[in-house]
C-alpha cells in the first residue's frame, strides 16, 4: 500500500483527495493508511463495493483508482493517467492503464478464456480497446459511470470497461510500460468477471435472459479449468491447451 499512497501524494494538487478504502480489512489497513496522512473511507467487502464507496462520497471530475499492491517505484501511475486525461477529449468517460509484465509473465486465465471471448461475442465495440490489460486496476473513471447496478467483486472492471463503451463516450487507454506486480491466481475471479459480463450484455439488450443459462455453463466450463491451476509456470503450457480445449465449445446463441 506505501508505494500506492506514495505515488498518489507525489501526483496529487492541491485539489486533490487522497484516500484509502478500507474494504472491510482486518489487517490494519485503516491505521496504516492515517499513518500516512490519508483519509480512510470504510466501505462494504469486495473490490467494486470499494470503489463505488468512493464514487457516492465525492463530488469531484475524476476518480483515480489504483491497485494498492504497487510494487514498482518508477513512473508514476496517477500522474500518468492525469496527462492522459488532459490530453482526450473533455467527454471521455475512462482512461485505463496498460502495462507489460516482465518475465516470467502470468498466464492471464480469465482475460484469454472468458473476458475476451464473452467481449467479443456480445459488447464487440469493446474489444481491443484496452490493450493486453483491459482488466487493469489502474484507471480514472467518471464517477457517474459507477452506477448503482456495479458488481461489488472483481467484476468491476469488466463492468466499468463495457458501462463506459455503451455510454457512448470516447475511452482512452495509456501505457506505463514494463511493471512489475503481485499477481495471484484467484480461480472464482474468473466467474465474477464472466457475470459482470452477462449482466451488463443483459441490461442493454445484447443477450436475451432466456439464453443466460446457458452462458452461465459455458462460463463453468471454462472455470472447472482454471481451478485447475495454481500459478506453477511449469505446468502452464499443459494448463494452456487444456484451457484453449474449453474455449473451443461453440458459445450460446444470444436469443432464444
């Protein structure tokens, strides 16, 4: 979390609010983060309850979010996405962070096996505009983009990349290049980003909810295979092909 805080402080104005979400931790977040001279907001457990916390309690343009498991020290993310925002379009409704993983890379499950594919299956205006990352937790957001209906889980960003292309408004995307992070392999991940998916595919008229379970299958499909894996990179070519077997089962039709 210091180098989140840090990276924050050193970007921020004097208009500028600095705080950390205390999503329900038990870890001594909360102290940490006054001890650092933030503004501690309590909020609900689950990462999308965190940020739309911070959404409803303020007023203000933009909302810079960022993992807090920084572990890189160089460029700055928040001032990055700042230059970016000055530089788009006064409607742009988001600017996501891009970044490339130094090696051993992380095999990215629920990006390649159910975000990519449900994308382009239902929201294709989507796909491909938000690099190698589009899952990335380093983005600014119109906090109005945030809407009652968000998933409280890691659904989120899936949620906040379709919400702001079905707005109808310019997106932007940034690169902070090579970056180094904490990746762990969470298998239920997967199933919250693929419902994110779903629901927003749902509530714009994309997907007919008479066909909806039948995608929820085809998503349990595909997470039966990445419970299967653990992070060990020696079994991650194996892990692969059973992966890209999954993915090969046609997808549902999208209307009955």
């Amino acid at each position: 979390m210091e180098n989140a805080v840090r990276q924050a402080w050193e970007a921020a104005d004097a208009s500028t609010r600095v705080v950390v979400v205390d999503s329900a931790s038990t870890d001594g977040t909360a102290e940490r983060a006054r001890s650092l001279g933030c503004e501690v907001l309590p909020a609900p457990l689950g990462k999308g309850a965190a940020m739309a916390a911070m959404a409803r309690a303020t007023k203000t343009p933009w909302l810079c979010f960022l993992d807090a498991d920084i572990v890189e020290k160089g460029r700055n993310i928040p001032s990055t996405l700042r230059a970016a925002i000055d530089s788009s379009p006064a409607s742009t409704a988001m600017v996501v962070a891009d970044f490339d993983d130094p090696p051993p890379k992380p095999i990215l499950s629920a990006t390649l096996s159910i975000y990519g594919p449900l994308v382009r299956a239902l929201v294709p205006e989507a796909d491909g505009l938000f690099g190698g990352r589009p899952l990335s937790g380093f983005r600014a957001v119109r906090p109005e983009i945030l809407a009652d209906d968000a998933p409280a889980d890691f659904g989120i960003e899936a949620y906040l990349n379709l919400s702001a292309v079905l707005s109808g408004r310019p997106v932007a995307l940034t690169h902070i290049g090579l970056f180094k992070q904490r990746f762990r392999y969470k298998g239920e991940m997967g199933g919250e980003i693929g419902r994110a998916i779903l629901d927003v595919a749902e509530k714009h008229g994309r997907l007919d909810p008479a066909t909806r379970p039948e995608w929820d299958a085809w998503v349990e499909q595909i997470l039966k295979v990445i419970r299967t894996y653990d992070g060990d990179l020696s079994q991650g070519e194996a892990y692969l092909e059973r992966l890209h077997a999954a993915m090969e089962r046609p997808l549902p039709p999208r209307f009955a």
